[in-house]
C-alpha cells in the first residue's frame, strides 16, 4: 500500500530577499505583499515565499511577522566603548 505525504515547504529567507520587501506597504495582506514583490522586480524566492504563507486574510504589521529571525537594527550595532 502506497501512501503519499504532504511535504511542508520550508520558507527561505535571506537578509538580502526580505531587503525587497522594505518598502512594502505595511500593514499589508499576503496578495499586497506579492503584488508589491512582483511590481519591485523581486526575485522569483520572495514571491514563492510569500505564496507559501498559509494564512491567507492575514495582515502583517511587519516583515518581523513573516519571517521571526529578521535581524533588528539593534542587532547591528555594538558598544564602541567596549573596544
């Protein structure tokens, strides 16, 4: 008996992918955001990014809601006065 599963495709971001979505027109819609990716001539990895987020009525504040790992401007910086 041959069963089929169901792969879940794991989202693949880069700081350089999410940079594309900067000026996106927060808070927006998961079809806002993929047309903005289309229309800003992102890569065809931010689009299929956001086409494989699962909620389709949600509206995200941020990039920090699509992608958790999304470094802050704080994580940049660092004490000079430790050097």
């Amino acid at each position: 008996m041959r069963t089929e599963t169901k792969t879940k495709k794991v989202m693949y971001w880069t700081l350089e992918l999410a940079s594309y979505l900067e000026d996106a027109p927060w808070p927006a819609t998961k079809e806002e955001l993929i047309d903005f990716a289309m229309r800003a001539g992102a890569p065809l990895e931010v689009v299929e990014n956001l086409q494989d987020i699962e909620d389709e009525d949600e509206i995200y504040e941020s990039i920090e809601e699509i992608w958790p790992d999304y470094p802050s401007k704080e994580d940049f910086f660092f004490n000079e006065d430790e050097y």
